[in-house]
C-alpha cells in the first residue's frame, strides 16, 4: 500500500471504530479485550493516536496540540475523535518520505506512522465493534499489509522466549488478486523468520487476509477457515508475539 492508501484506510477505520464507540455503553466489555470496557479501548486509542501525532509535529514543525488527560464518561468520544483528527492532520501534512522518529530503526519515516496507525487501527476498530456484535472483515489490502508489517516489524518489539524449536506455519490467503498473500513462517530460538512462499508448514492456515491477521491477533475469525496440521505451532505462535 502506499502512505496515502495508509491515510485514507485510517480514516476509514476511525469512523468505524466511532460507530462502533457510539452504538452502546462505554462500560460494556471488549470480548476480544480481556478486562477493557469500550471506554478503555479509547483511551487507549487515543493516546496511541496523542502519541504518534507529536512525533509527527516534531518532523513538520507544527506546534504539539496540547495532551489532556483522557475523560470519562459522556466526553470520551468527542474527546477520541479530537486527537484521532489530530493524527489525520498530521499524516496529511507529512509526505510518506518524511524524517521522523520511530521505534523501528530500519524505517524512520511518517510512512511508518501511518502503516502502524492504519494496522492498530484496524485491529482495535475490530475490538470496538466486538462490544456491539457488529464485527466487519478488514479489507484485503490493509489486512495484507497488517501480516506484512506484523512479521516485518512488530516481531522485532519483544524478545523471544527461547521455546522455539523451528516449528513452521504457513498462511495462505483467499483474497482474488492478492498475489502476494502467502506466508511461511518460521519460529526460531531466537528469531522468526518469514517468506513469502507457498510451501507446506507444520501447520497450514487457508483464509481471506483478512481472517489470517484476526488469527495471528488473537482475535476469532469471521469466515471459513481451514487448518491443516500441527494447531500447537499457532499456540507457540502466541508466545513468541503479543498484540
């Protein structure tokens, strides 16, 4: 994808995430959150969004909108909505090429801030509609590069636990048109190593993309999914990442 597809799928996801935030109590529980209430899945949104939209004014210069505390209650959307627009605004100043700092060393561009806002997004958009019983699918190519920047980047944010013994997972996804949807995944000791490839894994998983990022995120897929071998790789899958 490229940054403004990122930008675009972003706001795409907030407003969903919106609905979903505005669909019920803000005290109803996230299923796929263990102990997060709607109220606290944007909280914690917006103070991903508070974060990554300083580091954005940092590189073009703007002066950083003050960050308040989050709210509570009644004034938590409004207040998710002012510093998730935040974000969009500074994502549409910054060209895609523009030095900022990030946490990942092999890219420190506003590209990079808006393929993880856009990923994040995707996911706890899932989670806010989870609350709702309104789950929709992430469209195919923001979910192919959700995979691709879970095995590209996120993967390098935790140590790994040493469990490991080369077990293999392959993912191949559904989606018509989305060529590049296939992954075999390799858990070392020390490392996971990805390709893109069709080969057979210990355990293989056949779904849209869309599903396939849901698993890898612990979260239940919506449509049919076929699995074919080893189900222990995908558990010792979640103890090497966490979302």
């Amino acid at each position: 994808m490229e940054h403004n597809q990122r930008v675009e799928a972003l706001e795409r996801e907030l407003h969903a995430l919106y609905a979903a935030m505005d669909g019920g109590p803000l005290d109803a529980p996230v299923p796929t959150c263990p102990d997060w209430t709607v109220e606290d899945l944007a909280h914690h949104v917006g103070g991903f969004c508070g974060f990554w939209s300083h580091v954005l004014c940092d590189g073009t210069g703007t002066t950083k909108p003050v960050y308040d505390d989050p709210p509570r209650g009644d004034a938590v959307p409004g207040w998710l909505r002012i510093w998730s627009g935040h974000l969009l605004t500074q994502l549409r100043l910054a060209p895609g090429d523009l030095p900022v700092w990030t946490w990942f060393e092999a890219d420190q561009t506003a590209g990079f801030v808006a393929r993880r806002a856009a990923n994040e997004l995707a996911i706890h958009r899932y989670d806010g509609q989870s609350a709702r019983g309104t789950e929709t699918p992430i469209d195919a190519p923001l979910a192919v590069d959700c995979i691709d920047e879970t095995f590209e980047a996120l993967i390098t944010r935790r140590d790994r636990t040493g469990e490991a013994t080369g077990q293999t997972m392959h993912l191949h996804g559904t989606d018509e048109g989305e060529a590049q949807a296939e992954w075999l995944v390799t858990l070392q000791p020390d490392r996971i190593d990805v390709s893109h490839e069709h080969a057979k894994g210990d355990l293989a998983i056949r779904a849209t993309a869309s599903d396939l990022a849901l698993i890898l995120f612990r979260r239940p897929p919506l449509g049919d999914v076929q699995r074919f071998g080893d189900d222990a790789v995908l558990d010792a899958w979640y103890r090497e990442f966490m979302f």
